[in-house]
C-alpha cells in the first residue's frame, strides 16, 4: 500500500520514472473504492471515535469522525487514496488541544460515490458544508497530501471561514501555483480557454482571452522543457527500485499485513484505514485493493490554480523523503535517490515560501510522506505551536 512514494512526487518537471502526482493520480484507481467494508465481527474500531454521515450535495454523504477534545476545532483531511481512518492513531493526541474532527471526501472509503462533483472547489464545498451542518466555527483545516488542494480552495475562496491552514507533505502545484509552472494545471487551464475562444463571445472579451492564451503558451513552453530536462537527468541515475509484492502470509490476517507495511512503508497505518483500502476476505485475510476509477479521474482533471493565500498557515515537509524504507535497500542508491528527491522537491517548497512569506515551513529530512505517521512528534509539536500563536 505505498500511496506515499506515489503522490509525493508532485511537480510536473518530475522524472517519469517517478511519476508525478497528477498522472499518479490515474493509477491511483486501484488504490480505493466507495463500497462499505464486509468486516468479520470480531473486529472492532478502537480509535475513540463517533462515526457519523453528513449530507453535503442531493444524494451525497461523507463520513465524518468526531474524536472530540478541548479547544479550537480542527478538521483532518486525508490525501487520495486515504480516508479519514488514517488518522486513526494520530487525532487522539491533538484532543488536548483541539477538538478533532476527520472527513471522509467523496468516492472513498465509506462516504458516498457519485459519478461528479469532483474539481478541486467541490471538494473544497464539501469541506464547507460539512462544517456549517456540524456548525464548526472557524477550524484549522490539517490536509495530507492532495487535500492540500481542498485547503487551498476553502482558504482563498473563503479566508474568513477558517482560523489557519496545515499543510502536511501537502505543497505542491496542484494545491498551490506558483511561477515555476505544472505542465497538467497549465494544460487544463489552456483547455479551458479553448473551449471559451470556440463560444461567442465580444470582441474585447476576445482580445483579453488572446493575450491570456499567449501567455499561457509561453509557460507551457517552458513547462515542457523543464519536462525533457527531467527525464534526461533521470536517465543518468542507474539505481531502479526493487518491487516489494506482499506474500500470502503478509495477507493472513489485517494484523500480519500491516506488519507488511511498517516494514516496507517504515510506518504503521491504522488497521481501520487498511479495511477500508482493501477487500476483506471471508477467512478475515487481506484480498483486493478496492477501486474507483471515476474518482481518481476526476480529481485529476479537477485541478485549479491557487494563488493569494492570506491566513495563517504551517507547512510541514519531507525534504528529502525517506526512501530507505520505500525503495531502496542499498545505502548507496537510497543516498543517490536522495539526493534527486530533494533537488526536485525543494525548488516547489521555495517557490511557496516566496509566494506565502507569513507561512511557517518546517523540513523534515527522511521523514516518510505520511510524515504524521513517522514524525509523530515533531508534528505534535508544530501544530500545537501554531494552534497557541493563532488569535
């Protein structure tokens, strides 16, 4: 279940080989499905939750976990492929502080599956409108990963509806554009006003869409290049990741599988996200990973251009990541792989430190891309921080 290495690799100008997170996005179909788990009974959630459904569109509701807590509200949202089980070990610790809520976004785990309602800014709505139902009060948003695409709509959108933003492995073009460019964002953002320049439309209104265009051509220009650049220095690293299948006795029980995957992950998910990402045989053992392929289409073609950012806002990274773990057994390789992630992920993270001045970024070195899962309390310890400094 390696969704880490997947959709840390975000900007466009990424190697193929490592496949950013938008085309990971198309492969990530077979990492989550919106079908109800068949759980033996024997088994029992033992995070200290309340489980909840909240009615968000016309036939869509999300799984909402309460863990309750003391304090300003704050609203977990996990990365594509997750729902909000992942933070089944973690949101307990932050109850001394905040109350925690998690979400479940549409067409995973056991919130609903609709065949729309996808882009970036109805996720974003969701978010919204789970709040104003469970009348949740300016909460700090906390997004893994993709959902720092749902926090950047809610908070440039609606800045006034939220007391600060937690970006956690979770800056990237997707959830915030920057000059640097993204080949995907650029391409979607031209398909747009192509279909806008085939409308009638007014003669200025047609010149303003013209200048617009030329300028998007011109990034998109130089977001290929960045991308042929990529790929030639890809090819002059010789150290290629060994695949690391789970065997059957890994798959006996949830139990032996997540041992698997602290193994091969270097951390633990809960047992709880796990049933939700995977088929529950009827021995209790681990059988397919379930599938939504309408979901993970969408949200990729569903991606917006953030910009103007104005609330208060931590970011948490994993600079470089921790590939010991995810790839590679020699020191050697996993120091050459190393040294590569770096040089590709910190130019995005500079980009957003110039772009957001008043942000807080916190690097990790070989931290996992679950970084609240294997930097637990370093994590703790920022958003506590963050939580005190808030008005």
């Amino acid at each position: 279940m390696d969704f880490a290495i997947l959709l840390s690799k975000a900007s466009s100008h990424k190697p193929i080989r490592r496949i950013t997170a938008h085309a990971c996005f198309l492969l990530l179909v077979s990492l989550a499905a919106p079908v109800h788990a068949q759980q033996p009974a024997a088994w029992k959630d033992t995070s200290p939750h309340v489980t909840q459904f909240v009615t968000v569109d016309n036939g869509v509701q999300l799984e909402v976990l309460n863990w309750g807590g003391t304090g300003r509200p704050l609203v977990l949202l996990s990365g594509l492929g997750n729902t909000a089980h992942v933070f089944d070990d973690f949101a307990p610790r932050l109850t001394s502080q905040a109350h925690v809520y998690g979400i479940t976004r549409r067409g995973f785990g056991s919130s609903s599956a609709p065949d729309s309602g996808y882009s970036a800014d109805r996720l974003g709505d969701d978010v919204l409108a789970v709040m104003s139902a469970l009348k949740i009060e300016k909460p700090v948003l906390v997004g893994h990963s993709l959902a720092g695409e749902e926090l950047s709509s809610v908070g440039t959108r609606h800045p006034d509806k939220v007391a600060g933003l937690v970006y956690l492995e979770a800056v990237w073009p997707y959830t915030y554009y920057t000059s640097r460019g993204d080949t995907l964002i650029d391409v979607i953002d031209m398909q747009k006003q192509l279909s806008l320049w085939l409308t009638p439309i007014k003669l200025p209104d047609r010149e303003k869409l013209a200048q617009g265009m030329l300028e998007e051509i011109a990034q998109l220009e130089r977001d290929l290049k960045g991308w042929q650049s990529a790929i030639e220095n890809d090819s002059k690293n010789p150290a290629s990741p060994p695949s690391r299948e789970a065997t059957d006795v890994d798959k006996a029980t949830f139990a032996a599988f997540q041992t698997w995957t602290a193994r091969t992950q270097g951390v633990t998910f809960p047992e709880a996200e796990l049933r939700q990402s995977y088929e529950v045989r009827p021995d209790g053992g681990v059988g397919e990973r379930r599938m939504h392929v309408t979901a993970a289409k969408a949200i990729t073609l569903g991606a917006e251009k953030y910009t103007g950012l104005t609330v208060p806002v931590l970011v948490i990274c994993a600079i470089p990541h921790n590939l010991g773990y995810t790839y590679y057994n020699d020191e050697a390789a996993r120091s050459t792989a190393e040294a590569l992630d770096a040089a590709q992920d910190e130019p995005i993270v500079k980009a957003f430190e110039a772009s957001v001045p008043s942000a807080r970024v916190v690097r990790l070195a070989r931290a996992s891309h679950y970084v609240f899962l294997s930097n637990e309390e370093d994590v703790l310890r920022e958003i506590f921080a963050f939580l005190r400094g808030l008005q």
